[in-house]
C-alpha cells in the first residue's frame, strides 16, 4: 500500500471512530450546534410516528431562547405504506429521482425522506407567513428541522387533548382551528394528519404540528377527502364541548369556495 493510501485508510478509521462515539442526537443536530443556534439540548419532548421532538436552548449570547429540534425517523425506520395518498400529484421533475422513489431503491428511499423534510419545512415557512399558527421554523438540516417552541424550560404545549377547556376557550380554539384550515386551503395546503394529536394548546393558543405528508389541493386527487377527515376529526373531538357542527357540511362549503377562487 503506498503512503499516501496507508493515509487515507488511516483517516477513514479515525472518522469511523469518531462517529461510532458521537452521540445520534448530537450527530442528527451537529449543524445547528456548528452554526451556534442551540447550544444545548434540554431535554426529549416526544417520540411521535415519524420523529423524535427534543427541547433545545439557543446559546446565552443569543438570548437563550428555546427551540424545538424535530429529529426525523432515520429512512430505514420508517415505513412508507401510507405515503401513496399524499404523494399522489406531487410532482418530481429528474426522470431518474422520480424512478428511483417510484422504484424504493434505497437511493430513492434516500430522497424521499429528503423531500418529506423538505415539505415540511416549507409549508412550516409558508404557513407561518401567511398568519397560520404554526411553528415559525429556524433552520434545517440533514435530518432535522429547528423551530419555534411551544412551552417552557419545565414542559412543553400539550396537545389538545392534555387540556380541560373552559366553554369559552372550546369555542375561541374551535374558531382558531377552523379559520386555519381555512387559510391553509387558501395557500394551497390542507393538513391531512390533523386531529387533536397534532395540535397543541399554549397560553390560550393553539398551534398546529406536524406537515410532511401536507397536500396540495390544486394537485392531489384525494384533496376532498383529505380536507373532510381533518375537518370531521376537529369537529368529532369539539364534540365534547357541545359544539355540535357538520364536519361534512363545512368541508363542502370551504371546498366549494376554493373551487371557486373565493379563498
Ligand atoms: N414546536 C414544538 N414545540 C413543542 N412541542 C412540539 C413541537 N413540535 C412537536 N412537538 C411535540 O412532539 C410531538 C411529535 O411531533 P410531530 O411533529 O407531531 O411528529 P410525529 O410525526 O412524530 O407525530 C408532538 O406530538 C408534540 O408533543
Ligand atoms: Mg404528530
């Protein structure tokens, strides 16, 4: 083996160690620690479906402030049965990255765990521009998304569920949920996972989580149907505050409206 080999396959073992020590979670937010957005990670949050959630902290320097560092199931962990209905209309221009995922080579199982962070970054940004509550997202890197945090250095938000609201607070959070879905439709996006689960309630607020498999109306095929089970899940959990609405119903008239422009 020449010096310069002998080297290399030196280096490569070093690297190898290194990894092997490395902590995944530091590993999964190395880039937010390089570029100084966190400095520490608090403490887990949850372990959802498709991701871990941990509670991060911004350095002193940068005020200290918290974030929600959302640390995506590694490819090989995740399945991708449900995919099909919300991949339906998305659109992948490279012929050959579009047969690979058609395919779930791993190369494409690669770039379709790419993408699903992708997607959820961006409707996070787009969202949260467009006046929604949600997260307002930080940074993204390989595997992970930074955001905004829902709650405090003791707890974070808990999910609709987690809470006993007052009539008064049922309503006012009813109206919030509604009225987003609304302006969701209205920048081509309906949710498709919503249901209490995936919206949490802090400080008299609500905010909706968690994107990846978000649709485009305009797009996918299963839009309608999509659009009245999100609707039907936030009516049927309203339910037990005795605000008594037709899910269906509501869904026709905001489909209607967006068929129509009237957004
Ligand atoms: N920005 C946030 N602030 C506080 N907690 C969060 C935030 N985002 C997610 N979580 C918590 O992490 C859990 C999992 O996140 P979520 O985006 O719903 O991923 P999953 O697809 O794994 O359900 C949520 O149910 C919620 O408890
Ligand atoms: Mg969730």
């Amino acid at each position: 083996m020449s010096k310069r080999k002998q080297l290399r396959a030196l280096d490569e073992a070093e690297a190898q160690e290194l990894f092997a020590e490395q902590d995944p979670v530091e590993m999964a937010l190395d880039t937010f620690l390089a570029e100084g957005l966190i400095s520490a990670v608090l403490y887990p949050v949850k372990s959802g479906k498709e991701a871990t959630v941990y509670c991060c902290q911004a350095p002193a320097a940068a005020g200290g402030k918290l974030f929600a560092a959302k640390i995506y199931r590694s490819r090989d962990h995740r399945g991708f049965k449900n995919d099909a209905v919300y991949q339906e209309g998305r659109v992948i221009t490279k012929g050959q990255v579009r047969r690979a995922v058609q395919k779930k080579s791993r190369f494409g199982r690669e770039v379709q765990f790419d993408l699903w962070i992708d997607h959820e970054f961006e409707a996070l940004t787009i969202l949260h521009r467009a006046g929604v509550s949600v997260p307002q997202p930080v940074a993204r890197a390989q595997s992970a998304i930074l955001m905004e945090y829902i709650g405090d250095h003791q707890r974070a938000a808990p999910s609709l569920g987690g809470n006993d609201l007052s009539p008064r607070q049922a309503r006012i959070v009813f109206d919030s949920v509604l009225n987003d879905i609304e302006r969701c439709l209205a920048h081509n996006y309906i949710h498709g996972d919503l249901s209490a689960h995936n919206i949490l309630y802090w400080q008299q607020r609500a905010r909706i989580i968690d994107f990846p498999q978000a649709v485009d109306p305009r797009f996918n095929p299963n839009a309608f149907f999509l659009l009245a089970r999100d609707i039907e899940n936030v009516c049927q959990y309203f339910a037990r505050y005795d605000l008594l609405y037709d899910g269906r119903r509501i869904s026709e008239q905001l489909w209607r409206k967006f068929k129509n422009a009237r957004l």
